[in-house]
C-alpha cells in the first residue's frame, strides 16, 4: 500500500484508512461483531492502520476497542475527536474515549467540527507535551467551512486537517489542500465516495475499458 509522510514527523502513514460511523455503531451482541473483526482484519493484512472515530458515532468508540483488543491492537493507527463545549467536558470526554478505546495513549486526538475550537486546543496541546497524544487534529465535513479550516492551519500548531473532498466535491483543491501542503499539516479525506453515492452513480454500468486512457506516473504524487 501506498504511504505519505506526516510532515510534522515524518512518520509514514498508510494512505488507506477506515471510518467508523454508523458502521461501527452496533450493540454488543450484533451479528455483525464478526464482520467488523474481518474488515479490522483485511484493513491489516492489505497495509492500512488508521481507524477514525468519534464520540459522536454512537458505540463505534466501543465496538473499535472491543474489536481490536482481540487482535494485534498496537498494529493500528487510533483517531478519535473531541465534540463537547466546556474544559472539563472535553477532558472527561476524552477520558471516556480512551476508555472505550482501550487505549493508554492515542495516536490523533481532533476537533470535531471545529466546537470549543480554542478550549480544546489547550487542551490538546498539554495532553502531547505529556505524551498522552501523539498528534492534533482539526475536523469539518462542510465545503463552507473549508476558509475556517484554511485560516487555523495558517495560525495554530496542528497536525492533521480533516475534511470532505471527492470527484464530486473538489472545493478543497482550490485552496485548502495547497494551504495544508505549504503549512506542513497532514490531510485525512472524509466522505471520499459521498457516503455511497459515487457506487450508485456506477452500479451496474460497465466500464468503458476502450475509451478510456489513463496515465500514471509512478514517480509523482498527488497530495
């Protein structure tokens, strides 16, 4: 699998993650428990390691912990978020998330949608000086708060963006992915197939093999 670097450490990170919402969020006894083992699995076994979640995403925090403790937890990447307002909430939040996860420190810890931005923040960036974090991340999913995004990565120390981007949504390209690039921050896509509306537009249709040219060089990336 391919991989990029994480500028602010130059880790090399697989370029294939997994998302956890609504898939993720099932109930202990749900017979999709050993599907969700496979996919953690195959995600392994093909070269990815990140797994995305979120307090937001139901029991995924939970399922992602209960799942991966069965297997070689410490081959994955963990990203969770942060989606409360107040101090104290985040931080119990957080503790929660780890919990859940079963995790003694987390690889990316994110705010979600940008809420108590500044608050969590402080937050964030104690919890790396100690060690507890690895990396701090910022999240939306809305072209419309792509500027927003634009203008934290130009004047906070952050590691990782996180926003929509796919063949039908490209406003990222415009500025945001340059500006990600310029200021040393990672990227992480989210809604890449528009939550399966690019499989649908597809479904059924036979690929053009004929019309279709498709040139690759090996040698240069795109992001």
């Amino acid at each position: 699998m391919l991989t990029r670097k994480i500028p602010s450490s130059g880790e090399s990170l697989p370029v294939i993650g997994l998302g956890t919402w609504i898939q993720f969020d099932v109930a202990d006894n749900s017979s999709e428990k050993p599907q969700l083992t496979e996919v953690l699995k195959t995600l392994r076994t093909k070269g990815g390691s990140l797994i995305d979640s979120s307090p937001m995403y139901g029991r995924s925090e939970k399922v992602v912990g209960d799942l991966t403790s069965q297997l070689s937890a410490d081959e994955f990447f963990y990203a969770t978020k942060v989606w409360t307002t107040g101090k104290n909430e985040g931080i119990d939040q957080i503790k929660s998330s780890f919990a859940k996860m079963q995790r003694t420190t987390m690889d990316l810890l994110q705010i979600h949608n940008l809420v108590d931005l500044q608050t969590h923040l402080q937050t964030l960036r104690k919890m790396k000086e100690e060690g507890t974090i690895r990396y701090i991340g910022i999240t939306h999913y809305q072209s419309s708060y792509h500027a927003e995004l634009e203008r934290i990565i130009c004047t906070e120390p952050v590691d990782f963006v996180q926003f929509n981007y796919s063949v039908l949504s490209r406003n990222a390209e415009k500025s945001l992915l340059p500006t990600a690039a310029d200021n040393g921050v990672a990227v992480i896509i989210n809604e890449p197939f528009e939550k399966g509306k690019l499989f649908d537009k597809v479904r059924n249709k036979t690929l053009p093999i004929g019309q279709m040219k498709l040139a690759f060089n090996p040698g240069q990336n795109s992001f």
